[in-house]
C-alpha cells in the first residue's frame, strides 16, 4: 500500500474555565502525521521536549541562569508573564486579588527587565521594567531569567535580569500557525464570562535575495477578579478593675474597629508581537522587532467601615471570648489574655460614637508599553559582529476618583437640627465643644468564632437602621472626594556593538564591546481632594441621588457568611470611569445647594492641579565598556571580565519656597551629576557529572557599589 507523503499540523484550541476554588484546563496538543510508502510515522512533541531543550539551555551557560520555553508557557492557565514566572526556581511572585502583579528575585523587585535583550521601562512609577500583568504568555516564546551577571549583561539589576524571548522566524523548520481560545468566569465576579484569546503565525521563505522569515503574534484578554477582606482589630483593653459597664472578672481585648473591604479589578489586554529576519548570505542576518502592550485596568471597589467604636468599649460588653496566647521567648512565658469574638456594639448615651462610612474606590491604570529593535548580526571566520539599536516606552496615565460617604442613622439619639444649630454657635461664639460632626452612631454586631471575621449591622438592637434607612439618599451625607489623573512617561533609547572572537585554547572566546543609552523618567501628580467634616459643609444624598447606587451585596460569596453589610450607598462607578468631570459638577451643584439650605460658605471641589512637590523630569545618559574572556578545562567552564560605566545624571524639579507672607513660591531647578563604576564579574560552572552541575557566580552590580555578590547553585538533571 502506498500513502501520499503527507504533513498535517493541528492548531491549538483549548477552554479553560475557572470556579474558585476548582481550576480545569484543557492541554494543547500538536500533532505531525507523516506518511510514506507502506508505513505511517505518527510523532507526537509536548511539553517533554521543551523541558528536555529548556534544560539543555541552561546546561550550557556559563551562569546562574533558569529557562521555561514556550511549551511550559502553553501548557499553563497562566493569566500574564507573572504568573509563568512563578514556575520558575527561586523567582516569588505578588498577586493584586489573585492576578500576579510583581516579581521578586532574592527577595527584591528591583530587577532589570528585557524583551528580546532590549531593555524596557517602568510602567506607572516603577524603574524595573515592564509590569509583568501587562504581557501576555502567548507572545513569548521562552523566559530567561538570569541570577548571576556576565560582563556583558547590562547593569542595573540587584535580584536578576529577566529576559523575555519571542520566536525567531529563521530558527522555524515549518510553518507555524496557532490558535488559542480561553474563558474565564467565577462566581465571586460580577461579570459573565471572559474572553483569551491568542494566535501565532510564522514562517520563512527562500528568496533570490536570500532567506526570509517573518513572525507575528497578538493576544486579547479580559479578567474580572474579586477579593473580600474583612478586617478587625483588637489593640486596645479593658481591666477587670477598671469600673467600666463592660468589664469583665478578667481583662480583655475589645473591637476596636471592622472594615468590610471589597476589591473587584477588570482588566483589558492587547499584546502584538512582530518580528522580520533577512539573511541574504550565511555570514550575515538583519532583523526588526515590535512588540507593543497596552492595557486599562480599572478598580471599582468599595469599603465599609465602622469607626470610632472603641469610643464604645465601656459600654460594648461582649458576649463571648477567646484566649489569645502569646507563647514564650527564652524559655519565660508570656501569658495569655481574653479577646472578644462575639457581642453587639450599641450606641452611647448621645448617639455620637460607631460611625458608618461607605468608601467607593475607582481607579485606573491606562498603560501603552512599546518596545522596538533593529540590527544586524556577521558571522567570519572567528569573528562576529553584532550591532543593534533599541528604544523603549511606556506612558501611563492613572485617573482615579474616590469618595466617601457618611451614613446619618435617622434613629440615633443625636437629633439632625440640634447638628446644624451647634454649627451655627461654632461659628457665632468659637466654642468647638459643641458637636457638629457630620456623623453619627450606628450599632453593629459582630461574631470572630471559628476564626471568622463577620461583622455587619445590629438592625434588631435599639436604633438600628433599617435596610430600607441604609439605602435612603436622604441618610447619606459627601464625607470626602479625592481625584487624581496622575501622568507617568518613561522612555529609554540604546545602541550597543558588541564582538566576539574565537580562540583555539583554553580561553575559547573573547567578548568585548560598547552601548550607550538615554533614559527619561517624568512624574507629574495630578491631584485635588477636599474633606467634608461638619454637617452644615456636607451635602445630603437627595442633593446628588442620581449618582447613587446599592453597593455589591455578595460579599459573602466567598465564604457563605451571614453576617455582614448588605445594604449602602455608593457613587456610581461606572459613571465615574466614565464621565468624571460629569460627577465632578454634580457634586459641585450639590455642594452650592447646600449651602443655600445650611448657610454654609463651603466652597467648590476644584479640578486637578499639577503637584509642586510631585514632579520631576530625569534624564540619565550611560556609556558602558566591557571585556569578558570565555574559557574551558576539562570540566571546568566559565568567564571572567569587566565592566565600565560612566553614567551623567540631569534631574528637573520644582523647588518651593515662601515670601513673607507665608506664600509658596514654586521655581523650577536643574540638578546635574555624574558617577563611573569599575564592575568585576566572575562564572564558574564545574560539570562533575552527567547529571551533577555545580555553579558559582561572583560580582558587582551598578545598584550596590559597596559589595561583592556571591551566588552558588547545584543543578541536578537527567
């Protein structure tokens, strides 16, 4: 029997679905069929033969160095390249409500981030590179992270350098072409399901010219993520003698103060990667790179908090309590005290104390990261040549608009004309003891058995509000407004040369060569705020009704709790993300009709003004200079070399002084410096055995001039 030689690759199509706590996820699977003459050759490549080439990578280094490649990315339900690093040895990542956000080598995030080599910037106010949620793992091809510097690594890292690499399209051995579908929904998120999604096509050509080969991948992903944390605090103390109502035959530890925290995040993602290569003879290869992200990510989270009730400690009795041990040190033990865990907290006397505030958190980050290189690569004999220019950028706007809202209790002792009559004597006679507060008491009850932190609204004690009370406009007054439209702008242009000429003897290669970058940072804090304290300054809710709305209510999904704070009032969030100059003016219309109804004098809620003290402009410019000699004996392998950096520093801020009448007067000021720094740099790898690899790295960094480094590592493979 005779088959046609035939050639079939599958694209990748996988569902992943999320519902905490479960994870399901579909692998991919690429499949090539050949057939010939009266067999059929079927070879199936998974992530076995990435790990095989991953570690066969990092054998050959001369370095601290730890690879993932492509098929490990692939195989992950990985949300962003954070969360593909936390595969990685000796790499801790931090998660913002799940979503890896940050990564920590040794401990510290203070590393250099690469693409391709290039060197990209901070997005927002971080100088370490790229925010890893920004990236898409559909992009990369693999990830480099590098523990122990080389003199030719570019400076600047303290934990590692993390290189990450996009597929190169004269590396391909056919066409490649990828499809992957994703969806993600949970129960804890307000939103459906959504959408990942990500596609891969590359190939090489050869031409009259020569061979040439393009590659471009893109992503587009959404997220809608959840995180509930409750909070409460227990510092203070009662004593058994102190005569309070609430004392016990024992001291103990009171409430001292609950916040019911809801964060939700909704992330949009667009990654393009894109990369040319032309080699129009063996000895020589040019090439072009693009990668661009951009991204918004917008918080809509709200905040309760019952404040001032350990105003309420002499009268709050509790109802159950806990042992709190405090163990032993040295061998002395420390003893032990009593801590409420279950109780009412009523209001006093005059209904001042217990507080109930209602925060909305609307945030954004608004990122364009871009990131393109061209160059060219010579191969002779023993020489090799490569030449490239770089410039990267991230611009990064952060608009954000929060507010609080006090709740009135419309069945509080404390009477709401009694308020404004105290203000208007404040203002008549200076007498500040008199209470014109624009809050007043709320009871609460709470229960911490079980190690749970429930806390919510006494609605059957006296002078609890009612749910129909907790969502009147009339109950709620404008506590506090703060909005900010913070700019960040980072940038960096390079160029470097580098050599290598290869040696027939113990030192097998030298590396030397040049780079000089440009980099800019610019920082301006955009912001106004205004705080609302007495009741005659605050706008009721009537006033703005038509910016209210309930807050979530499923702050118990989570965890399937019964106690907690069901019902409040919040500004809208949606119409703050989107028109908030529109909200801006209706606050400032309530504001005025308020005081037509108070005789307030309050005045407006400005716009956004640039800080004095918060902005700045630095240019930093580098030339750096090494020389690193490669050698190998027997079984020992490794480098040595220098580095040199001479770096000028320009640095534009704003100084602030004061006339005589006690007026600030900004200037603008140009500060210049310059450093240099020799930077040694030492690898040793001993290759004891075939599956023992012992590694030692010694060397200086540009960010800690004052030390040396040492880092050991023992690589086991098979």
């Amino acid at each position: 029997m005779t088959h046609k030689l035939s050639k079939i690759t599958l694209a990748m199509l996988s569902a992943t679905a999320l519902y905490m706590p479960s994870l399901v996820h579909a692998q991919e699977t690429t499949a090539e069929v050949e057939a010939a003459d009266d067999y059929e050759v079927i070879q199936v490549s998974g992530i076995r033969s990435s790990l095989t080439s991953a570690l066969l990578e990092k054998r050959e280094t001369s370095n601290l160095v730890e690879i993932i490649q492509a098929e490990d990315i692939g195989k992950l339900p990985d949300q962003n390249l954070a969360e593909v690093l936390e595969n990685v040895t000796g790499i801790q990542i931090t998660r913002t409500a799940g979503v890896g956000t940050g990564v920590q080598i040794r401990g510290t995030n203070a590393n250099r981030t690469e693409i391709n080599g290039v060197s990209t910037v901070g997005s927002g106010s971080g100088r370490s590179g790229i925010n890893f949620e920004d990236v898409s793992a559909g992009i990369i091809s693999a990830v480099e992270v590098t523990k122990a510097s080389q003199a030719k690594t570019i400076e600047g890292s303290v934990g590692g350098t993390i290189n990450l690499r996009t597929i190169r399209p004269l590396q391909l051995s056919e066409t490649l072409a990828s499809v992957r579908v994703q969806a993600e929904t949970s129960s804890l998120s307000t939103d459906g399901a959504t959408p990942r999604l990500s596609g891969t096509y590359g190939d090489n050509w050869e031409l009259d010219a020569g061979k040439f080969g393009v590659v471009i991948s893109g992503s587009y992903s959404e997220q809608d993520v959840t995180a509930f944390r409750p909070r409460t605090d227990r510092d203070n103390s009662v004593a058994s003698d102190s005569g309070a109502a609430s004392a016990q035959a024992f001291d103990y530890l009171p409430i001292q103060f609950f916040v019911q925290d809801y964060d939700n995040y909704e992330y949009e993602t667009v990654n393009i990667a894109a990369t040319v290569e032309w080699a129009p003879n063996d000895n020589t290869k040019l090439f072009f790179d693009a990668v661009i992200n951009d991204q918004e990510r917008r918080q809509e989270s709200s905040r309760i908090q019952a404040s001032g009730i350990s105003g309420l400690k002499d009268i709050a009795a509790p109802t159950e309590f806990d042992t709190v041990n405090f163990g032993s040190l040295d061998g002395v033990d420390l003893g032990s005290i009593q801590a409420a865990v279950q109780g009412v907290i009523p209001l006093d006397e005059d209904g001042s104390d217990g507080n109930l505030r209602f925060s909305g958190d609307t945030n954004s980050r608004i990122t364009k990261s871009e990131v393109f290189r061209i160059g060219g690569e010579w191969q002779g004999d023993n020489l090799s040549v490569t030449v490239e220019a770089a410039s990267s950028s991230s611009d990064t706007t952060t608009p954000s608009f929060n507010t609080t809202l006090n709740f009135i209790n419309p069945n509080s002792p404390l009477d709401y004309d009694a308020l404004l009559a105290n203000h208007f004597a404040n203002e008549a006679n200076g007498n500040e003891d008199l209470y014109d507060s624009n809050e007043n008491g709320t009871p609460f009850e709470y229960d911490l058995t079980g190690g749970s932190l429930a806390f919510g609204i006494a609605s059957d004690a006296e002078y609890g509000p009612s749910s129909t009370d907790l969502l009147n406009p009339e109950n709620v007054v404008l506590r506090d407004v703060a909005i900010g439209q913070n700019v960040a702008e980072n940038s960096e242009d390079a160029f470097r040369i580098d050599f290598s000429y290869f040696l027939d003897s113990v030192i097998t290669s030298v590396d030397f060569g040049y780079r000089f970058s440009k980099t800019t940072s610019l920082q301006d804090t955009i912001t106004t705020s205004v705080g609302l304290r007495e009741l005659a300054d605050s706008p009721t809710g009537d006033l703005f009704s038509e910016l209210l709305v309930p807050g979530p209510t499923n702050f118990n999904a989570a965890d399937g709790r019964d106690l907690y704070v069901r019902d409040f009032l919040l500004i809208n969030p949606e119409l703050v993300a989107n028109d908030p100059d529109g909200v801006l003016d209706i606050l400032n219309d309530a504001i005025v009709a308020n005081n037509a109804i108070t005789g307030s004098t309050r005045g407006p809620i400005s716009s956004p003004t640039s800080s004095s003290s918060g902005f700045f402009d630095i240019e930093e410019k580098t030339n750096a200079l090494y020389a690193q000699a490669n050698f190998e004996y027997e079984m020992i392998r490794g480098n040595f070399g220098l580095r040199y950096l001479e770096t000028d520093v320009s640095s534009l801020g704003n100084s602030i002084t004061q006339d005589a009448d006690g007026n600030d007067l900004v200037s603008q000021v140009t500060t210049k410096g310059d450093y240099d720094f020799l930077l040694p740099r030492i690898n040793i790898v001993a290759d004891v055995s075939d599956d023992l690899v012992i590694r030692a790295g010694l060397g200086k960094d540009i960010r800690r001039p004052d030390f040396d480094n040492l880092s050991t590592s023992v690589t086991f493979s098979t």
